[in-house]
C-alpha cells in the first residue's frame, strides 16, 4: 500500500475508534433520545436480553480493538524507509472505519428508538465485520502470533458478540 494511503488509513482508523469509544460511553452516561443503552435495552422487545454483566464484553471488545488500533498505527511517526508492512491495512482499514460509523449511527437510531433503521445500521456493521473476518482468512492463513493477538482476535470477538446482537 502506498505510504500515504497508508497513513490515512491510520489516521481514519484512530479516529473511526475514539468516536466509537466516545459516543458509545455517553449513549451509557447520559441520556441520548428516550433514554440511555441499558433502559433502552429494557423497553424495547426483543428476542432475549442477557444479564447486565453480560454488557461487560464491550470493555474487551473496546481494549482489543484499542490495541488493534495501536498496532496498526506503530509506524505512524517513522520515516519513510522505516515503515512497517502491515498488509492486512488494506484489506480491513476501509471496513473497520465502516464499522465504526454503522456503529455511532446504530446507537443515534436506537436511542431515537428508529428500530427498523437501527436493525438496517446493525447489518451493516454485522457485514463489515464479516468482510473483515473473511478477508483476514482468520483460522486459516498462517500469520504471526502479533497479528493473531492484534488483528485476528479483536475482530474475531467483536464479530462474535454482534453477530449475537443482531440475533437477538
């Protein structure tokens, strides 16, 4: 990929995760529309709604994809003959940042209790996070033990969980 390319996916990568991060902590601090997520979660019917600890999953979720974050971005300050090849950045970059908007989006439709919409911004966030998982080849290409722990994992749990979400 080339260098410049490169560092705007970098950059759209952080920047697509700290919003994420922030909008996803005050829909649970303030209330954002009806309400925050947890009450939300509560009227709004739905197949089956875990224990509250279950919720818990999203503070792995957001460290793995921090740390997801920080990898893709370790060479950021290097010079140009220095930089890292990381060439699962342009496979995913493009999809995680989609991820990240359907994501925000997501939470201003269900806490406006849009739902038909947010079901619409849940798929597309369930569908980024499958191109991401088929296009790593996640269980099947040989990478090395970063990439599994920073890339593949993230992705893998968050995939997880979502695809369980969208279920229910």
């Amino acid at each position: 990929m080339e260098s410049k390319k490169k560092l705007v996916f970098q950059v759209l990568n952080i920047i697509g995760f700290i919003a994420t991060i922030v909008i996803n902590s005050l829909a649970n601090i303030l209330p954002i529309g009806y309400g925050n997520t947890g009450v939300l979660s509560d009227d709004i019917p739905n197949l089956f709604v875990p224990i509250g600890l279950t919720f818990s999953i999203w503070s792995v979720i957001y460290i793995l994809l921090g740390l997801f974050v920080i990898y893709q971005a370790r060479d950021v300050f290097k010079k140009e003959g220095e930089k890292i090849d990381m060439p699962f950045q342009d496979k995913i970059s493009f999809y995680f940042i989609l991820s990240s908007v359907a994501n925000i989006v997501w939470i201003f439709l269900w806490h406006y209790k849009q739902i038909f919409l947010s079901l619409i911004a849940m798929l597309v966030l369930l569908i980024s996070l499958l191109v991401i998982y088929i296009s790593l080849n996640i269980g099947k290409a040989e990478v090395s033990r970063n990439v599994k722990l920073f890339v593949h994992l993230p992705f893998s749990v968050y995939l997880g969980w979502i695809t369980v979400a969208t279920i229910a």
